[in-house]
C-alpha cells in the first residue's frame, strides 16, 4: 500500500501567476511560476529604471511646472500642478516604495537582513532592480507567494510604461446584463467592456467571453433573455 494519489486523483501542478495558470513543463517541476512569467518579468523589472529616469524627468519638465528663472517667489499666481500621477510613482511612496515592499518580503523569507534605507526614491531603485533580478529564479522556484508579486510588478510596469508613452487608460463601457444561466434563473449581473480590450468577465457568475464568436454569442444570449422576459411580461 501506498499514500500516492491514484492518477484520476492527481492535479497537475500550474504557474502560480494570477493572469497565467499554465501548466508546468516537467522540467519546472519543484518551481511555483512558469519559466515564461519569469523571463517576462525579469525583462519588466530591468525596463524599471529607465521608465523611473524618464517619469521623473517628466515631472521636474511638466507644463505649469515651477523651473529655475520661472515665477518668482513673489508671484501671487500659482504654478498649474503637474500630473498627480506621475509624481506619485517617483516620490516616497511611489515605485521605490513598491518595489521595497516585494524586497523586503523576500529577505524576510531568506531569514536575511532588511536592507538599510537607501535615500531618494532616485537612488533607491536601482538597488532595488538589482536585488529583485538576481533573485527572481529563487522567488520563482522557491517563494509560494511569488505570483501575486509577479503580478505587481507587471501593474507597475504597466502603469510606468503607460505614463511614459503619454497612453491614456483605456475607459470602459456597460454592455448589458450577462445572460448566463444560473440555478432556475440568469446571472444578471452589469457586464462592462474595456476599450482597450475584447475580453469581457464577468464579476457574478464568472463567465467570460474572449473571442468575436463568444462576442456574438454572448449578444444572442442577451437577446433571448430580453425576449423571454418581454414574452412573461406580456
């Protein structure tokens, strides 16, 4: 007799990534993310320092901006703020910030020494960076929290490359009530689409539609649905 589970029992282990949930190669067996998510995260965190460098000469040159030879102190007219979140991303509590926090996790984990404060958000980062990439694959292979940190740092990376680049945030738009069946009725729930995106979730039942033909699959549904309830209506 063995405690092994029976192979209609075993559950093939995934990537611990929130937005990837591949399954493991054989050859990542042991590891908690995948080793894609690794590579791209590792290319996101080396693309940190520049993106800070160019956000925060972004902020010191915005318009309205106070610049040296500008107004003078006696001006009783104030300078037009410059974009709120950019400065939130380089000062205190902004992207050094975050990436501190991942760090310290991980030295917590490692039974190592926090590391001592390390000045301005500008002078922090790029240790920051580092420590973060050279111990990524350890995260990967051996933190059981490191997907939700794989997935911070690609919002963060996200949001830097976005200001960056001048990219408005894609809005989004209600497409009506989602038609999944659900017990001896629908879901109902408020579906929204984003702009920027075809996917289309839904927060109550979690149904999803991705491609044009769930697209128009899911149209139809909501069709039948508003006709059923004009024909109980009637």
């Amino acid at each position: 007799m063995h405690d092994h589970p029976t192979e209609d029992e075993y559950s093939w282990p995934t990537c611990v990534t929130p937005r990837c949930g591949r399954q493991l190669w054989v050859a990542e067996a042991g590891r908690w993310a995948c080793r894609p998510c690794e590579d791209a995260t590792l290319q996101r965190i080396r693309e940190l320092p520049a993106l800070f460098a160019q956000l925060d000469t972004t902020a010191a040159l915005m318009r309205g901006a106070r610049r040296p030879g500008g107004a003078t102190s006696g001006s009783k007219t104030p300078p037009i703020p410059p974009r709120l979140e950019v400065l939130a991303l380089v000062g205190p509590g902004g992207i050094a910030a975050r990436l501190q926090a991942i760090e310290d996790s991980w030295r917590q984990v490692l039974g190592w020494t926090v590391a001592p404060w390390r000045g301005s958000p500008k002078q922090a980062v790029p240790h920051l960076v580092e420590f973060l990439g050279n111990n990524l694959l350890w995260a990967c292979s051996s933190y059981e929290s490191v997907g939700q940190d794989i997935d911070d740092l690609r919002k963060l990376h996200t949001e830097c490359a976005a200001l960056a680049s001048g990219e408005k945030r894609p809005g989004r738009v209600q497409i009506g009530a989602c038609p999944t069946v659900v017990g001896d009725g629908w879901c109902g729930t408020q579906l929204t689409a984003s702009t920027g995106s075809h996917r289309v979730h839904c927060g109550g039942c979690g149904a999803r539609w991705e491609t044009l033909g769930e697209w128009r699959e899911l149209r139809a549904a909501q069709e039948r649905v508003l006709a059923e309830a004009a024909g109980v209506a009637a």
